[in-house]
C-alpha cells in the first residue's frame, strides 16, 4: 500500500500478487491490486484490473467499493453497459452519491440514452458534483439531443471561465473522446481543438484528433506539429505517434510515407510483444476438438430465444457496417461489441450442463434487453466471437450468426494500419498476420461442417460495396429467418 500512494507501482503490485498468493480469496487484497493495475493506464492493465474488480465483488457481491471500481474501469474499457450493471450495486447504497451519478452520465451517454445522462448529470450536480464539470458534460448531452443552442450556451459559459482554476485540458480530451466512443465526430474534433489551444505542447488531444480527423493539404501545420513530438518520444507514446503519423499521411494520399510510419508503429509493438504462432494454432485445435459434430448434437440448449444476431469476423472485416445496417431497422437494436462469450465459453464448454447454459442464456438475454426491452432483435457485434461459435449455438440455437468475410489481403492490411491493443500481437509483421488469417479460415471452415445450414449467413464485404441495395436487402432478411 506504501509503495503505491509513493507512486511505485511495479513494487506495489508485486508485494500485492505476493500477498495474494497466501490469501487467494480476500476480495478486499483483489480489490486493492485491481486499483494498482488500473492505475496504469493501459487497455492491457485495464484488462487485468477488471478481472481483480470482478473477483472482489464475485467473492464479496456486498463490497460497494469494489463494484464502484469495476464500474469505473469498465467505462475506460468502452463497456458502457457493463459498467451500469456495475454501478446499479453501489447506487442501491449510495444513489446520491455525485461522482456514481457522474460516471452513470457518461455511461448512459455512451450508450446513446441521453435522455437517462441528462438526468444523471443533473442530479450529479445537485448532490454537489463540481460545477465546471458537469455543465461541459451536460453540454455535450444536450448537443447529442438535439438542442444545439443550449449546449453551445453551456459550453461558452464554461470556456469564457478558463481562469477559474480548472484544468479543462483533461476534461474536454475525455470529452473529445467520448463524443468519438458515441460516433458524434464533429463535437469530438471540437473539444480536442479547444483542448489543443489551452495545452499545445501536449500530445494527447492530437493522437486523439487524428483519429476523428481527415487531412488535408490545409492541415500540413498540424501533421507538422504533431510530427514534432515523435524524436522525444518513446514506448506507447511513439507506437501511437507513429500510426497517428501514418494515418494522416494516408488520408493525404502520401502512401509511401504512411506505411513507413505504419511499420515503424508495428516493430515498435512487436519488438514489446512477441506472437506466438504455435500456441495459436494449439487454441485452434482445442476449439476443433471439442466441437464435433457429435458432441453439438447432444449439448441440451440454454433457450429457445432468437433475440441475438451474433456479427463476427476478423478485425475490419465490415462488422461495424453490418451492424449498422441491420440495427436499422425499427425491429432491431445493437448493442456494440459485448465481450460476454469471450469470458464465459472456455470455460462454459468444459463443464457443460443444461443448468449452466441455462444460468448463461439469462445473464446473456438480459445484457441484450438492456439496449432495448422491445426489439425483436439486438445485434452483438464481437468479431472474434467467431472462435466461440460451437459454444453460442449451444447455448442458443435459434440465434442468428452473420459471418462477415473480406479479401485476405484487404483484411489483413486493414488489420496492419490499425493500432491494436497488445493482445493481438499477430498483426504486426507478414508472417503474423499470415498466420493468424490461415487459423481463422481454418475455424470457419469448420463451423461451416457442424453447424446447421441456415444457422450461418455469410456475407462478403466487397460484394455489399458493389451492390449496397441488393445486398443490404439480403443482410436485413436475416433478422426474420
């Protein structure tokens, strides 16, 4: 505890593992080693600290503090949805709490149910929760519902007040980064250029503003700029430097620079996290070997339900449009990308019964009906649930799975461009990326020789650019098969 409030953070978590070690179920040890891991900063520590927030409150479900956390870490981690359920605990004991109705607001903007975040920043702020905060929060509420003036007013009153001792640089990055999280591109390069002008010399609002921004001939300043940091930099700084780099240079159509930037990003994460191709392979043959066609046919299902339309894929291989398209439809809901199958089957297949898939069909159908309690559909766009296809059908035979396919190399350098977090270390170089496409295709071929026709719908990215109608049309037949 000493060396994590002196800021030792290596040194904390190892005294907290060591304690751990003899104490293994001690929430409050969990709880505390998911606050150091968090305190890092990274996707991949954020990861480890929700699992130790989980075990807290899986072996304490009374321990307020823990859910809190869990809730907090989950929003950092873009699930939105699981950080309501993490925060509906703490609110059963502390509803005026102003910092948990603070983070509902974000959580429920994030979600899209601004009506829900207004009333939760507006209660933030009548428990007491700083002024400055709250009103460039509720701002960026009142812009998503429509009431443009408002939120302009509010955002002007805050903005003319730098000087009243705020660091607003923090705020209107996070800011910037939820208008993008909430697809709202035009508020979020808003704030991230007000962010610039308070705190030019920080990189973080440029990495960010990058992202949501396409470059043009007028904007060499600011590629000029953002170049600037790169010789000072070092570790993430310089990875996310050097695909924010080759992003730009790409949208100027500067494509030989922008794939110099791109593979300097790349070596940068491979030389911190090396793949391993074997053990890819090995996961590859364990899903196989446990998913025989004999063994599917004989696995008692968890519902009877066709609420969910499962979207996978690889990365980049269309999801999000697809997504997009059939959540369009009146009928059908998304709720984005859920990680529940990619926690839950391993373990689930190993120890299938009818009561657990039963216990998994519930928790699973009432994470979906939190997105809405009146489709007919809701769509989970998780890519990589397409390794857990063998566990989903199980579970719920009457789901629909769509299968979004794209050319291999269209994929694959799509993949290469983009800046990962660290557990997809495949995608770095051409034997990787080559590597892993080869086992993705090799599962799918599988699913495709166990599962039942009709249960799969496949549909082929470039074949909906072409023709975007016709096959549109086909992808929206899905929901009523």
């Amino acid at each position: 505890m000493v060396s994590f409030r002196l800021g030792k953070l290596d040194d904390g978590c190892r005294q907290i593992e060591q304690a751990l070690a003899g104490n293994p179920r001690d929430s409050r040890l969990h709880n505390f080693h998911g606050q150091i891991l968090a305190e890092y900063g990274n996707n991949p520590s954020r990861i480890e600290a929700e699992r130790a927030f989980g075990m807290a409150v899986s072996l304490d479900p009374g321990f307020v503090e823990a859910w809190y956390n869990l809730g907090r870490v989950q929003l950092t981690l873009s699930k939105p949805h699981e950080a309501i359920l993490s925060f509906t605990h703490v609110e059963r004991h502390a509803p005026n709490d102003p910092g948990l109705q603070f983070h509902l607001a974000k959580a429920r903007y994030l979600m899209r149910e601004s009506t829900a975040a207004a009333a939760a920043i507006e209660k933030a702020r009548a428990c007491g929760f700083d002024p400055t905060l709250a009103k460039l929060w509720l701002a960026q509420i009142r812009h998503a519902q429509g009431h443009t003036e408002d939120a302009e007013r509010l955002a002007r009153e805050v903005l003319a007040d730098v000087a009243a001792g705020h660091d607003l640089y923090p705020l209107l990055t996070d800011l910037g980064q939820s208008a993008m999280s909430a697809g709202d591109m035009a508020m979020a390069e808003r704030w991230l250029r007000q962010a610039i002008e308070l705190a030019p010399e920080n990189p973080s609002a440029y990495l960010a503003l990058a992202t949501v921004h396409k470059f043009a001939v007028a904007d060499l300043d600011l590629l000029a700029r953002i170049e600037a940091f790169l010789p000072a930099s070092q570790g993430i700084l310089k990875r996310r430097l050097e695909f924010s780099l080759g992003k730009a240079y790409t949208d100027l159509g500067r494509h030989d620079e922008a794939f110099e930037h791109f593979k300097a990003g790349n070596d940068l994460m491979r030389r911190a996290v090396p793949f391993d191709a074997d053990a890819l392979v090995a996961r590859i043959d364990a899903i196989i070997a446990r998913s025989t066609p004999d063994r599917l046919a004989g696995l008692a299902p968890g519902s009877d339900s066709d609420l969910p339309i499962l979207i996978v894929g690889t990365p980049r291989s269309g999801t999000t449009l697809t997504e997009q398209i059939i959540s369009s439809h009146s009928a059908v809901a998304g709720a984005g990308e859920m990680e529940f199958w990619g926690r839950i089957a391993p373990g689930l297949m190993s120890v299938y019964s009818p009561e657990q898939a039963q216990l998994y069909a519930r928790h699973y159908l009432a994470q979906l009906r939190r997105h809405s309690d009146t489709a007919l559909r809701v769509t989970d766009k998780q890519p990589l649930n397409y390794e857990h296809l063998d566990v989903i059908h199980a579970v719920f035979p009457n789901a629909k799975i769509v299968h979004c396919r794209r050319h291999p190399i269209d994929a694959c350098l799509s993949i290469y461009f983009q800046n990962f977090d660290d557990s997809q270390a495949y995608k770095c170089d051409q034997e990787g990326l080559v590597a892993y496409y080869e086992q993705y295709q090799r599962l799918m071929a599988h699913w495709r020789s166990v599962l039942p026709a009709g249960v799969m719908y496949e549909l082929q990215y470039e074949a909906l650019v072409d023709d975007f109608e016709a096959e549109a049309h086909k992808l929206m037949a899905v929901r009523a098969d």
